[in-house]
C-alpha cells in the first residue's frame, strides 16, 4: 500500500476528504486492532480466510514445506581444509 492510499484513508477518516481515489467513504472504513485505517469488506474477507486456513491446518503449511525441503544433499560436504587448497590453487593461477 502506498503512502498517498494511507494519506487519502486518512482524510476521509478525518472528514477532510469525501472519499479515496479507489471510491472508499467514511461507512467503508473502520480500524484495526492496530490502529491502521482498513476497509471492512478487506478486513471482514481476510478473517474469513483466516478461519478457513486455521480450520483446514494450513496456517503452518509454509513451514512444513520449508522443512521438509531442507533434505540431506547426496554429495558430501567438502572440508575446510580442502577448500583452503582449492583458494590457493586459484589465486596461484592468476598470477
């Protein structure tokens, strides 16, 4: 969201303004818990999705995902040592 969507919200909250370029009035905005000026129909869809997420147990599901991909690589790591040698090699080869 940019600063000048916050500023325009802002106005109309206040009264300076009759509505957001987007066409949001006053009876189309509400606060947060936040503090943060949204729009009801965004805030009342995102709780929607949220119940339906937590109710499916998909609200952890990036994280599994991201754990799970974190599997055992097939080659073995290299030691420091050998990588060491192989800094050297290349810096030899450019001289």
């Amino acid at each position: 969201m940019t600063k000048e969507a916050n500023r325009q919200k802002r106005e109309v909250w206040e009264g300076k303004r009759s509505k957001t370029a987007s066409g949001l009035k006053r009876k189309d905005l509400m606060k947060n818990k936040d503090g943060k000026i949204v729009s009801k129909k965004q805030h009342k869809r995102g709780q929607e999705l949220y119940r339906m997420m937590k109710k499916e147990g998909r609200l952890a599901e990036p994280f599994k995902k991201r754990s799970s991909s974190r599997s055992r690589s097939k080659t073995p790591k290299r030691s420091k040592k050998s990588r060491s040698n192989k800094k050297r090699s290349r810096s030899n080869r450019r001289r």
